[in-house]
C-alpha cells in the first residue's frame, strides 16, 4: 500500500498502530497463551484506514497497576481522527482513521 502522507501524518498514524499492537500482543497473549493479531489498512484519496484485531480477551485495569498505565487508548485518539473499540468472545477489534495530509 502507497499513501502519500507528510511526515506528522505518518508519525502520528505509526505511533497509533504501535500502541494498539502492543495492547493486542498483550492480551491476545496474556499469561503465556497463543493468540492471533491481525493488521489491515487501507488508503482513500484522503483517508486512512487501520484495524488492528485480536483473538484474546478484554481486561479491565487492574487499580493497583492503573496509575502507571491507560495511557494507550487516549493516545491513540489524540493522535487519529476516529477510534473505536469492539470487543467480544471472538476477540479485540480496534477500528482507526484519519485524514491523509500532504
């Protein structure tokens, strides 16, 4: 996929990714069990698309863990237009976008 973005554009968009990878890998992952991360993106004129999906469960913070973590999803908004989290049985979806700048 080719998609001419400025720097900041892409910056922010790898940034975003990174952070839901992680989150993915980490509960997908959790306590030595496999799982699956799936990545798919895809380009418009001026958008760009990303979905970053696993087969692991969801977690709640842990309040003892919670001051030094959380970080990632707000992040991600800061950084993307739109984000969006589904979560279910069959795993983690995070849906993100934003708009291609030149």
């Amino acid at each position: 996929m080719a998609c001419d973005m400025t720097g900041p554009c892409a910056q922010n968009a790898l940034v975003a990714v990174d952070e839901a990878i992680a989150n993915a890998m980490e509960h997908a992952c959790a306590n030595g069990s496999e799982g699956t991360v799936h990545i798919t993106a895809r380009a418009t004129v001026d958008r760009l698309y990303i979905e970053v999906a696993d087969t692991g469960t969801w977690r709640d913070p842990e309040p003892r863990r919670a001051a030094a973590r959380g970080r990632g999803i707000p992040l991600m908004r800061r950084l993307m237009d739109h984000v969006t989290l589904t979560s279910g049985s069959a795993g983690t979806t995070v849906s993100m976008d934003t708009r291609v700048t030149r």
